[in-house]
C-alpha cells in the first residue's frame, strides 16, 4: 500500500510484515495505516470453542473458557455470524460482549471448492473462519479442535494470500502459548 510519511511527507510504499523504513530514516508501522489504527492481534474461535466452554462434562472446558474471558489490550478473541447461527442462541445468549464477530457476506467461490481428502468437507461455518482472516489483516490465528483446518492447510492458505505467519491451534496450545493463567480453582483440583 502506498502511504505519506508522517515524518517527511514523501509518498512510500511499505508491505505488511516487512520492516518498512522511509527515506528520512523513520520506521513506518503498517497496521497503523489500515482502515482503523489496529494495535491488537485477532484469534478467531470455532463452534467447538464455544460450545466446549458452556459443556460442564468437556474435558477441555477450562481451557475454552479461559480464552473467552481472555482480555489483554494487545490481543482480542472473535468469530463470525456464521459460528454464532452454528452454535445456537442458548450458547449466543452466554456469551460475553466483549467477543467481537464478523459479519462475512458472500464466501467466494475459489473458497468454496476446498476439498481435502477425506469424506467431511469443511463447512460454510468453517469457511467463513477463513474468509474473516482473508479480509482481516488483524486475525492472526484460529483456534479450533478441528482437524478440517489442518486437513485443508488454513494456515498456508492464509499466508500464501495475505503473506503473515498464521497460527492455528487448539485452546490447550493458545493456553499454553501465551501463558494465560488457569482459574485457582481449576488449578486447586489438579494439585488436590
């Protein structure tokens, strides 16, 4: 993208991920000329995130839950419309405000013929998680259990479009990743 130095007034291109440095010498940050000034990373959650988190008999409740009351002024959790309608209004209606969604309008076409080699193709819901991180240059990751993101190469598919490093994972690595505290009474039954 094209942009004025703030510095200097000279037009300069500068790409994103790329140490962009203007002829008087400044260092230019992308994301701050976006639409918005972004300063914070998006992890788009899917369905299973969310319905893992309100399951009392999940296993891996306590690490969904600790990434939708995730908050830290560097990095936010999101998903789509498409999630929400997936998971049904007893999980909309649970989840907090602070969870930010994307409302993706039509899924394209070279999106949709994404086949992997097994018999489950990834669904409109699953897609739209990938198309919010085609539009979004914030989104820096997916968290998910399921496999059909890995099967269809999400993370390269992104980076080959929007050439930034991908993450996708389940809540357990984001958890682990970013060395997000575990509530004290989950931690309390595991020492116990």
């Amino acid at each position: 993208m094209k942009v004025t130095c703030p510095y200097c007034k000279r037009r300069i291109r500068i790409v994103r991920n790329r140490k962009n440095t203007c002829g008087c010498g400044k260092l230019l940050n992308y994301r701050h000329f976006l639409h918005e000034k972004i300063s914070y990373d998006v992890y788009l959650v899917d369905a299973n995130i969310l319905i893992y988190a309100f399951d009392s008999r999940s296993t891996r409740r306590k690490y969904c839950e600790v990434i939708l009351q995730f908050q830290d002024p560097s990095m936010c959790i999101a998903t789509t419309h498409q999630i929400i309608e997936e998971v049904g209004g007893a999980i909309e209606q649970q989840l907090s405000e602070d969870l930010l969604i994307y409302h993706i309008g039509v899924i394209p076409d070279d999106l949709k013929e994404i086949k992997t080699m097994v018999l489950k193709q990834p669904s409109i819901a699953d897609l739209s998680l990938v198309q919010a991180a085609y539009e979004h240059p914030e989104v820096r990751g997916i968290i998910t259990y399921d496999n059909d993101f890995a099967r269809i190469a999400t993370a390269g598919l992104i980076e080959q479009k929007a050439s930034v490093k991908f993450w996708l994972g389940t809540a357990k690595d984001f958890v682990e990743k970013h060395r997000l505290k575990m509530p004290e009474k989950d931690e309390e039954k595991d020492n116990g």
